[in-house]
C-alpha cells in the first residue's frame, strides 16, 4: 500500500468530483480525520494540497483503500482484489495466501486497529481468530510449512513497522519484554511490543531464551523498570517453573516489576501479576505510567 504522496498530475487530469476533502475521505474510510492524516503523511495514500494547505484525495484511492478492509463497501471499479472485513480476523484465515504481501498484511492491521479503541483489543482479536487458526491449519497439515513461515514473517515485519511508528518520549520506563525457556511464538512477542509502545514504555525486546541465566543477567545489565514475561498455551509449565524463580528473584533485587501474559498455566511467583489477555496488559501498562485506561497513542 506505500504510494507516493504527490499526484498532483493525477489530479490534474481528474474531474472535481472525483476529489474530496479530508473529512469526506475520513468518513469514508470509517476513521478520524487525525488517522487518515497520518496514514497519508506516512505515504500509505497519497494526496496532494491546495494553494492554501488543505489535503484532496482521489475518490478512487480512498476506495481502494477502503476495500482492502471492509468488503462492505463494495468492489465498484478498485483495482484491490483483496477484501477483509474490518474487526473480523477469522475471514482472515481463509485468505491467508493473500496476506504473504507486507503491505497487504498491514493494511488489514492497520483497518483492524482503527475499528479497536487499543491495539491490545486488537491484538487479541488476532490472536484468537487469526493466529490461532493459522496454527491449526498448519498442525492439521494444511497449511504448508513453507506458507506458514512465510505468514509469519509477514506479519512480524508488519507488526515491527506499526511498532517502529510509536517512538517513545525521552526518559520513558523501560519494559524488558522475553519469552523464558523459548516457550512462545515471535508472533505474539511482536504483538505485545505493539501493545507496550502505545501505552508509552521504551521495549527491550530480548525474544526467546532459551539458555538459563540469560535473562537473569539482562536485568541485572538493564534494570528495567517493568518486565514482561510472555508463554502461550503451548508451554510447558515445567519448563516455566525452572526458569522463573531466578527471573524473581533478580527482578526483586533491582526493583521491576513481573507481569505474566501469553496465555499460559504460570506457576504462582510473589509479586508478579496475571495478565489475561493483551487488553488487560495495555490497560495495566497504562496506569503503570499513570494515564487514564481510555488514553492510548496514535496508532500509526
């Protein structure tokens, strides 16, 4: 979806009608005139500006763009051949092969976020539905191993580049975020860094561990200031147990906090909290920093 954002001769060669102001095109699109500002500023639609500043968009391209995430607002003559319905990832699952393009793959996040009120609504709605029946598939073996790898790269560097547009204040608290015994997928590791950076926090992404004493170590070195320990379902829980009593004890030693999310049957740690889902770890985040749960960044 990056496009150029001069077409100053493609509107040239347009009739007036075909150019609407800002706040037609958000109202087409189903989003605030502040997002469809910097989805445009960012190159993801191009527009052009008149001689006093104001922002004019093709007709045809807000409804390219629209048709990549809401199929109810119909085919018409765009070019898009792909159609995803806004907040409903598990239509997504059927479609997977088309969401191998990045830009494809983020446009769909991209729409799926603007419907939510967090990325962490989001991001839950894509780990249930979407991520979830793309692992079913693969473990049911149809979906190839190759096609599962390639989704997934698609979907982290997507993920990373939504992440990459929240840049967080100078002097923000820093959330060390790391999978213990290797026990997740990158997938919902690039999920929660998304989730973090909205609520404010600088990420320190260290991934997935599998050596012992690592992780203990990066605290020492770091000393954040918060710590986000992730495991899925599919964890062991003995494998959790061994590695976590040397991760508290090191967090208490330099003061951070543990919060535990992913999905997965924690064993009990004193002082680290539960966190349900990536809703309720947006939420937690942002009172942490001490912002009302409905205030979140911009999304893009």
């Amino acid at each position: 979806m990056s496009s150029p954002t001069n077409m100053t001769g493609s509107l040239t060669r347009t009739s007036p009608d075909d150019v609407i102001t800002l706040p037609s095109a958000a109202r087409m699109l189903g989003v605030g005139p502040t997002t469809l500002k910097r989805w445009s500023d960012q190159g993801r639609i191009p527009h052009t500006r008149t001689p006093g500043g104001h922002r004019r968009f093709l007709r045809s391209v807000i409804m390219d763009f629209r048709a990549l995430v809401d199929p109810r607002a119909g085919m018409g003559s765009s070019s898009s051949h792909l159609s995803l319905r806004l907040g409903d990832p598990s239509e997504w699952v059927d479609r997977a092969h088309t969401l191998a393009d990045p830009d494809r793959m983020e446009a769909a996040l991209l729409g799926l976020r603007a419907g939510c009120g967090t990325w962490g609504e989001a991001a839950d709605a894509v780990l249930s539905d979407f991520v979830h029946g793309l692992r079913l598939r693969h473990r049911e073996g149809r979906l190839s191993e190759g096609a599962w790898r390639t989704l997934q790269r698609s979907f982290e560097h997507s993920v990373q580049r939504a992440a990459g547009r929240l840049r967080p204040r100078i002097g923000a608290p820093v959330a060390l975020l790391a999978s213990p015994a290797g026990a997740t997928g990158s997938m919902l590791l690039a999920l929660t860094e998304v989730v973090l950076r909205e609520a404010g926090f600088t990420v320190l992404d260290v991934g997935r561990l599998d050596e012992p004493g690592v992780l203990e170590e990066v605290i020492a070195e770091q000393r954040p200031h918060q710590i986000v320990l992730l495991a899925d379902a599919y964890a062991e829980a003995s494998a959790l147990v061994a590695r976590l009593g040397g991760v508290s004890r090191a967090a208490a030693r330099h003061g951070a906090e543990i919060w535990l999310a992913g999905g997965a049957n924690w064993p009990v740690i004193d002082g680290a909290q539960r966190m349900p889902s990536l809703a309720t770890l947006g939420i937690a985040a942002r009172r942490r920093l001490g912002a009302p749960d409905g205030d979140v960044r911009a999304f893009s």
